[in-house]
C-alpha cells in the first residue's frame, strides 16, 4: 500500500511520515514547503506540490493507493490563502482522487468548526458555527467531502482538538519558553474551565484506523480529543509544577485580557488570534464515544500527559529554536508578549 500525504511537511504530517512509514510501502508528501529528508523515513518521497494546482497533483496522487489530506492554511494567514488553499485545494484533492480511482481519503478537519459553543461535551451531528475564516472553510471543506461521499467515495473526516506533541512550537513554544523562564503565566479569566487538548501520536492512531478499517465503519465524521483532561488551571499547573521552575499560574480577568489581545492581533503586535483568546475562558471538549465505538480507538495520554511529553521535547531542542514563520512547527515572534514576559 502508498500513502499519499498532503501537508507533509508540517507538524501533523511530519509525524504521519514517521510513525506511518512501516505501515506503508512508500509515502509521498505532497506540500509547498520543504523537508529536511534527515528527519524523514527512507520510504518517504517529497513532491513540492500546491494542492491549488489540479494539474500538479494529477501525477503524485495517482501514485497512491490512499491519501490523508491535511494541507491548511492556518489562521495567522491571509483569508483569500486560507480559502483557497482549504477549500479548492480539498475539492482539488477528492476531484484528483476520484478520478485516479482512489476510493478513500482522510480528511483533516478541526474542532473550530463548532465556533463557541454554549454546551459540552460537543458532538458531531451539533450546529456548525465557524469563528473567522479558518473555521469558515473547513465547514465549507467538509461540505465537499460529503458530495464526494455521495459520488460513492469514502472520505472519513476527522474533527481533532488542539493537538501537540513532540516538535510542536507554535503558540504553545510561547508557554513552554515562559514555563523554562519561571514566570508567572497568564490564563484568561479564573482557569476553572475544560480544555481538552490530544496528543499528535493519538490522532495518528485514529487516522491510520480511518485508512484501514471497513468502508462502512469509518465513512463518516469523528470527534478526537483526550480522554482525560482536567481544567486549564490544573492542567497547566501541573506542567509548572513538572518544570520545577517556579513557574505558575495566575488569572487574568476576561473582560480585561480579550479586548486587550484582540486589539494587539488586530494590529498584529500579539501572534494570538481569535480562536486562541476567544475560547480560553470556555470550557471546549468534545464526546469521542463515537470514535471509540466505531473505530475502536482510546486515547493514551491525558491532557497533562502530553503537555509533559511536549514540553520535554522542547527543553531538549529549546536552542535550535528560532522565531519564524506561521505554522506549527516553528515559534512565533511573541511581539509585545515578549515584552509583557519581562515584567512577569
């Protein structure tokens, strides 16, 4: 079997590569930015290709025999690149694949298609409510999985919380340097409401079954998070406490902190976009009973597990750390955070 990879080169595809890699005979990233082939398996071929060029994409996908399509534009970027590149590049995939013959694809959706919601825990038949144009075009993208569904493919679709794990950088390199740096870390509002976040290697685990198991048991949409999490106060204090270096918690009033970021984002002085502070006071899980009825998935790692587990990772490699560029795999220049950092 070949396993065709959109988005290879970020987070989420880097570990796709690497924990897949025995899985499958060959792998092919597809995706605009490079690889280091050194972090990469031997199987796995690098194809510098835009999921927004159908004439591109003809060639490499033919070559597989299923694709996970995880290729985004994330909400830092511009709202026309965030359109186009996920939603016509996701028509672009599933038209490529169909006519390739390709019969199932995965697609990467997000939990930040529920907007805010005013009950939990969240499940997949809830209204969808998008928040900014990310949230917007992955509702807009899952629509267009679903007309695929009705051309007779199989096109599983996987809904994850905030996922993180090794080499995720990001907004959460921004809490792991000011964790290192023993300062005190500012939640929005009391810090008593519920997170749930997921590790990288259990989505892998969810996506791998949505590749091999039946038709009939994965051609459908699945809400992914933890199993176990605990509120944001907990659940970061306990990362403070592991670290051991002084650092630790302290609320920040709701009504002060989110006009004050929203006006920093606006005028991009502050890396956090809405998504990020306008759902930090609310309680956000999702119900995983149907992935784990129907796929027969359980998450390993609780929410202060993985916190952990990344945050180990990143005071190992904390040096070769440079601020840089927008997605996941890179830190974000903290701006007037970085700032704010001193006097805390």
């Amino acid at each position: 079997m070949k396993l065709a990879v959109t988005g290879g080169a970020g987070f989420l595809g880097f570990h796709l590569c690497n924990m897949l890699s025995k899985k499958f005979g060959e792998i092919f990233v597809i995706d605009i930015a490079p690889i280091d082939p050194a972090e990469y398996p031997e199987n796995v071929k690098y194809f510098n290709v835009d999921v927004r060029d159908s004439k591109a994409l003809d060639t490499v996908i033919a070559k597989a025999d299923v694709v996970v399509h995880g290729a985004a534009a994330l909400p830092l970027w511009k709202k026309e690149k965030i359109f186009t590149t996920n939603v016509l590049g996701t028509r672009n995939v599933l038209e490529t694949a169909r006519k390739k013959g390709i019969k199932r694809v995965v697609f990467i959706s997000s939990t930040a298609v529920y907007g805010i919601p005013q009950k939990h825990p969240i499940y997949e038949d809830d209204s969808l409510v998008g928040i900014g144009p990310y949230g917007e075009s992955k509702i807009e993208a899952e629509r267009i999985c679903e007309e695929y569904r009705q051309k007779g493919m199989c096109v599983p679709v996987v809904r994850p919380k905030t996922f993180i794990g090794p080499g995720r950088l990001g907004v959460f390199q921004i809490l792991y340097d000011w964790v290192k740096s023993g300062k005190r870390i500012p939640i929005i509002g009391n810090g008593e409401n519920r997170y749930q976040l997921l590790d990288v290697e259990d989505l892998v685990d969810a996506i791998y079954l949505m590749l091999t198991l039946p038709e009939g048991e994965v051609n459908d949409i699945f809400n992914v998070g933890a199993e176990e999490f605990s509120t944001v106060r907990q659940d970061v204090g306990a990362l403070c406490r592991f670290a051991g270096t002084g650092a630790r918690v302290i609320p920040m009033p709701a009504w002060v902190a989110k006009p004050s970021l929203e006006l920093l984002w606006i005028i991009r002085l502050s890396p956090l976009y809405k998504w990020v502070y306008g759902t930090a006071d609310k309680d956000s899980f999702v119900s995983i009973e149907k992935a784990k009825s129907k796929l027969g998935w359980t998450p390993k790692y609780s929410n202060e597990a993985a916190l952990i587990k990344s945050y180990k990772w990143y005071l190992e490699h904390c040096k070769e750390v440079k601020e840089s560029g927008i997605t996941h795999r890179v830190a974000w220049k903290q701006g007037v955070l970085g700032l704010l950092k001193r006097l805390m």
